[in-house]
C-alpha cells in the first residue's frame, strides 16, 4: 500500500510518464516503502526530493544510421537516460535489445540510482542502449552499429560526467567497438570512461562474474542469516547470458547443484547439475542457443517453451530479465520448497510475485541490492583506471564479497530499524533512499 501522502505524488509520476509501465511499476514499488522515512525525516517532502528523484536530471534519444553487410541502410534509436548524480557520475549499462523503449531506459536508470547508493561507492545512476538486436549480426555490423551509436552519445559522456557499461546484448565485444570510436573521436585514452573493458585494455579482473557472483553472494548472506548456506541446496538460474552464467559458477563452487538454466526459446533441464564450461563454450565462444548444451549432454534436456519456475527447487535465481517471474510462477515456487531468491536481473518478479514471496516469508533479494555487485565492481575497474593500478583476481573478488555483504548488512538493519524485520525490499529502498535524498538536500534546488 502507498502510504496516503504519497499516493497523489504517485498518480503524478503515472500522468507524465504515458505509457512506461515498466517505470511506473519501478517507482511505486520504491515509493511503497517510503512513508515511514518521510514521516521521520521532513525535511525529504520540504525539499520535495521523491518528486526530484522521479524526474530524470536529462533523457536523450537520438538516430542511429548504419549499413549492413548487404549495403542496406538501417535506422536505430538510441537512448541515455542520466537519471541522478547527486552521489557522482552517472553510471550504468548499455543494453542493446529489441524491446528497448524510452520507459524501459527510465525503470532501469530509476533502479540504477538506489542500486548504486547502496553499493556505498561515488556513484550516481543512469542507463542507455538501442533497439538494435545485435543477435544473427556479424562482427563487421556490430562495430558499425558500435561506432554511429558512438558518435552521437560521446559528447555526453566523460569518467567525471557519464560512465556507461555494458547490460544484455552488450559484452566485451561491443564495449571495445564502443570504447574504440570514443578514444577515436575525442584524441584521449580516457579509460575510466566504459566500463567492461577488456582486461589487456583498462579492464578489471571480475567485472566480467560480478554480477552472478554478487548475486550468490547475496543469496548465501540471505541463507547465512537464517543458520543454512548453498551447500547441498537445489538452484534454478533463469537465463543463459552474462549473469546467469556466473551465478550458475559461484553457486556450484559454493555447494549448491543448479539443475536448470533458459533462455527466450526454452529450458534446460540438468539434474546432475549444468555443466558451467561447456554453457560457456556454448554461449560465449559459439554464440549457439542453449538448445544445443543439451544435445552435447547426456543428462540434459531441452524442454522447448517450457516455464522454468514450475521446476522444484530450494533456491531460485531470475538472471534473465524484467517481469519473467509472475505471482502465479512465486505460488509453484513455494509450493515446490524454494525459501530463497535473489534476483540477478533487474526487476525480474512482478509485484504479484514480490507480495507472494513476502507473504510466505521467503528470504528475497531485490534486484537492486543482490545485483548491485557489478556496478560495484564497475566502480573498483574505475579506481584502477584512475590510479593506473591492476588488482588481482583474489583482491578484487574478495572486495566484491565484503561489498555484498555490506549491502546484506545494511538492507537487513535499515529494515529492522523501520519496522520491517526480514523484508529486503523495504530494507534496500530505504537505505538507497537515504543517501541518494541526503546528497541532494545538501546540494540545494538544482
Ligand atoms: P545477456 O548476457 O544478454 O543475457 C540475457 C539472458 O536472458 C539470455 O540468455 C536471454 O536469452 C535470456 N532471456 C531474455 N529474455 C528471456 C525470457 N523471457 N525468458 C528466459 N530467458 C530470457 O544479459 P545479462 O547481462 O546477463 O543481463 C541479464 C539481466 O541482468 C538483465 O535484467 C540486466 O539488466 C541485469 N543486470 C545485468 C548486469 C550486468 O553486469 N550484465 C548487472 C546488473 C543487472 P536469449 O538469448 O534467448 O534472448
């Protein structure tokens, strides 16, 4: 329920955002949980800082003009929403995906902003990308895609101005492609200006897993604060791409079997637990579909357009993107014994499925704090690139498990103290809150 003073504010953000559901469904699961701060702290509705939060700081959209390989002209749009930077230079990936609109690109930079503040680094939040669907296109397309996209949005960007990384459809590759025509355009070797770099090039060790790996470090926080761990627990990961894959990792090395992964098209189904190298030999070096993991192994299945969460399971991970767990997919799951989630993607479970598991006391991490580990880890390859330094595997990993654990902390307190024991959605909304609206308070009416 949104509490009564809020609700108008509410009503307001639905009538200037026609048509972006995905941003409505963002802000009022977010503003759903802020009443008791504003009834502590009235300075926030003095300043009118939710009102200012809601509002991007700047939306660009521009044309993306390109040829393909035939010789044919194609036409994208592209998209960077600089959503705040009262904790520092706007910050967040780039996603290249067909169903890419302008309310997509403003409910991730919405999420972006709290995600960010609760990783505790100098950080504030946006979000960019294009319709263009890098699937099925050849290398040679994609850095042209790369390189118009480029252009247009390099005058915007800067390490002290807007510092994007990559997000679905846009990996290692394409961040070259990018970082190469920024470096091109602008004459200077501006590292800290992508993030996902590669590693002979600026990049840090781990960005590459800490999306997953945080993820399950997250879950194993969750587990840890109920007396049980991943050792021995029975894990679904939804979806086959960059976190997923990496959270299928973490949580095999921690002790957990992950017995089902997915993509778009179907489900794999692995009982002896997926094998991580040969998805990744599939996914990332052959750029195959998952359908065919399962043909190279025998204890595989491809169940075709099947549902993942009707799989029983101890510990479900959504990896995959927006909205693809529903209430009706959280009552299989608790139905099946899954006590834990942690969401890897960003707003994976509708509102539906978010009350559903709250109601049954499952332990469940909002994807703005269990996947905050990657922005993090952007921020760790930014502090290299500023101090010309290159940690190591273990340093940097080992980082990344103290900075989930201190959102784990920080989420599981804030909730306690606001009279939520338990509940991390109320716990990682606060906390980002609270920091994001006391910077902009200090910053004055800008
Ligand atoms: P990715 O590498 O492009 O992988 C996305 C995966 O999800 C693909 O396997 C894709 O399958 C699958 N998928 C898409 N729609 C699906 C559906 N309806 N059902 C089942 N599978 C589906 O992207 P990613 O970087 O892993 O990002 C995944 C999610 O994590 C996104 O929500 C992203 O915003 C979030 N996230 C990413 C990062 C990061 O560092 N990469 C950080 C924080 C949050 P197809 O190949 O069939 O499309």
């Amino acid at each position: 329920m949104i509490d009564e003073k809020i609700e108008p504010f509410y009503d307001e953000v639905v009538r200037r955002n026609p048509g972006h559901p995905e941003f409505h469904q963002a802000a009022r699961e977010v503003l759903e949980t802020l009443g008791p701060v504003l009834a502590k702290y009235p300075e926030f509705a003095e300043h009118k800082i939710l009102e200012r939060l809601c509002e991007p700081e700047r939306q660009l959209i521009f044309r993306v003009a390109w040829q393909d390989d035939r010789g044919e002209v194609q036409i994208n749009r592209g998209f960077r929403v600089e959503f705040n930077s009262a904790l520092g230079p706007y910050k967040g990936g780039l996603r290249f995906h067909p169903s890419v609109n302008l309310g997509i690109m403003k409910f991730l930079g919405f999420e972006q902003v709290f995600k960010n503040s609760l990783t505790g680094m100098p950080i504030g939040g946006g979000k960019g990308g294009s319709n263009f669907d890098p699937k099925g296109r050849s290398d040679q397309e994609v850095m042209r895609f790369c390189q118009s996209f480029m252009t247009e949005l390099h005058r915007h960007l800067g390490e002290h101005t807007d510092v994007p990384a990559g997000d679905t459809g846009v990996g290692t590759r394409e961040i070259g492609y990018l970082f190469g025509q920024y470096k091109r355009i602008t004459n200077r070797y501006e590292s800290g200006v992508l993030t996902g770099k590669g590693l002979e090039w600026g990049g840090a060790r781990v960005r590459t897993e800490a999306t997953g790996y945080g993820t399950v470090f997250f879950a194993e926080e969750m587990l840890k604060a109920r007396g049980e761990g991943l050792d021995g627990k029975h894990c679904l990961v939804s979806g086959s791409g960059n976190v997923a894959i990496y959270a299928i990792e973490k949580a095999q090395q921690l002790g957990a079997t992950v017995i089902a992964c997915s993509d778009s098209e179907g489900v794999v189904h692995d009982p002896d637990g997926v094998d991580v190298e040969l998805l990744k030999q599939v996914k990332d070096v052959e750029r195959a579909r998952i359908s065919e993991y399962a043909q190279r192994r025998n204890s595989a299945r491809f169940l075709r357009g099947s549902n993942i969460w009707e799989i029983p399971c101890d510990v479900a991970l959504p990896c995959a993107t927006q909205n693809e767990l529903t209430g009706a997919d959280a009552d299989k799951l608790i139905a099946g014994g899954c006590r834990t989630v942690a969401e890897g993607a960003n707003m994976p479970t509708t509102r539906e499925g978010v009350q559903a598991f709250l109601g049954a006391g499952v332990a469940f991490g909002p994807g703005k704090a269990a996947n905050a580990g990657g922005v993090a880890t952007s921020a760790l390859e930014m502090q290299q690139n500023a101090s010309r330094d290159r940690w190591t595997f273990e340093h940097t990993e080992d980082r990344l498990a103290e900075i989930m654990r201190d959102i784990h902390r920080l989420c599981a307190q804030t909730a306690d103290e606001f009279g939520a024991p338990g509940n991390y959605v109320t716990g990682a909304n606060i906390a980002g809150f609270l920091r994001v609206g006391r910077a902009m308070v200090a910053h004055g009416l800008i």
